[in-house]
C-alpha cells in the first residue's frame, strides 16, 4: 500500500456495507485512500467485525458512558485523532459529530435520499410515506447540522410499486456503496474545494 494514499477513518453503527466497499476498494493502490481505523458508538455490531477480519484497528465511544454530550464530543475526537485521518466518513454513523471532530477534520456523510428532501434517522421510511417515485442517496460534508452540510454527490434511485422500507433502502444501500467509494476515491486523488454550498472535485485550474 503506498504511503501516499489518503487515510480513513470511517464511523458506523451498524451493519458496515458501506465500510466494506471501502476496505474492498482500498485493497487497490490505485483507488489513492485506504481505511487506518473504524470508530463505532456501540458495542457488537457487524460493522467492527468487519474491521476485525479486515485487520484494521477499531475503538468504541459510547455516549451513555460519558457525563455529558460534550465530553463524547471531546472523547471521539481525540480517538479519531490518533489516527491522523485526511478524511473521516461517517458510514452509517447514527450519531450528530461535535465541533472537536468537524473543526479538526473533514468529515464526509452518506444518507439513504436525495438531501434536502428527508433529512435524519428515518430518510427511506420518510421518502416512502410521503409517496415520491423517485428518491436515492446523497454524500455530503458534514456540518453541525442534521444532514445539512453541502452536497459532494448524488444519485437517483426508483420506487417501485410495492416497495416497503427493506426492499426500497437496500436497493438504495447497492447504489449508496458504489457512490461512497466513487466519491472518496475522487476527494483522496483529486482534491476538493468548497464555495459558499458548492463542492467541487479536483484541483481548481489556473
Ligand atoms: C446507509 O444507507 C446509510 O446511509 C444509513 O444507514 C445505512 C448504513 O448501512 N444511514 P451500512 O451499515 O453501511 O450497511
């Protein structure tokens, strides 16, 4: 693996789909970035297994064992920190990061729909209940805010008739994981810049 390659530190809560298509990419020099750590808010879940069998190291903050929100704020940012990530992705994260992490790093996050439409916990329930036929995923830079930071990438994804939460979000999760892989491996090559809420990729010319 070349040293050159952008370091990761990915977060998730659950079940790791997307980290893994990024541990799987990375095995490749060329795709320019590879996973140093995988953080997680809890215990026992598929997504440190994964990092496990992978060979990268992991560690755990639970919110419920720090005094208060800002002491988890605090504790995760200096975890992340030992790591001394390019890039942190938040990889089905269910957790709003504090300014210790967002003011040290860039932080990039993944949500299951076409953002600003059905921001936070419930993006794929809340875009079926409200009957769209077309919704997708987007990855943006992560700000204070809950979803709300400016837009890197998108993609559209169909509902189809007789989709339920389940059937619609793992068709989402296909297209998510291909555009999460895409997108890091461009902002670890290729640079980034952000004006006002526009971000492009790539180094700006001249
Ligand atoms: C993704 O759809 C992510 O956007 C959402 O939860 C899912 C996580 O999936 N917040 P996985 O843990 O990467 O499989």
């Amino acid at each position: 693996m070349s040293s050159q390659a952008a370091r990761l530190v990915v977060l998730v809560s659950g079940s790791g789909t997307n980290l893994q298509a990024l541990l799987d990419a990375s095995a490749d020099e060329a795709y320019g970035a590879r996973v140093v750590a995988v953080g997680a808010d809890r215990h026992d879940i598929e997504g440190l297994a994964r990092a496990e069998r992978a060979g990268v190291p992991s560690f755990v903050e639970k919110l419920p064992d720090h005094e208060s929100r800002d002491a988890w704020d605090r504790a995760i940012a200096a975890r992340i920190a030992e790591y001394r990530p390019d890039l942190v992705v938040c990889a089905g994260f269910m957790k709003i990061l504090g300014q210790p992490t967002l003011a040290a790093f860039p932080v990039l996050n993944t949500h299951p729909a076409l953002l600003p439409s059905f921001p936070g916990a419930h993006g794929v329930r809340d875009a079926l209940a409200y009957g769209v036929r077309i919704t997708g995923c987007t990855v943006i830079l992560a700000d204070a805010g809950v979803d709300s930071g400016p837009i890197v990438a998108q993609e559209a994804v169909p509902v189809l008739d007789g989709d339920d939460e389940e059937t619609l979000h793992e068709r989402i999760k296909t297209v998510e994981r291909n555009l999460l892989v895409e997108t890091v491996g461009r902002m670890a090559r290729e640079g980034w810049t952000v004006t006002g809420r526009t971000v492009c990729l790539g180094r700006p010319s001249g």
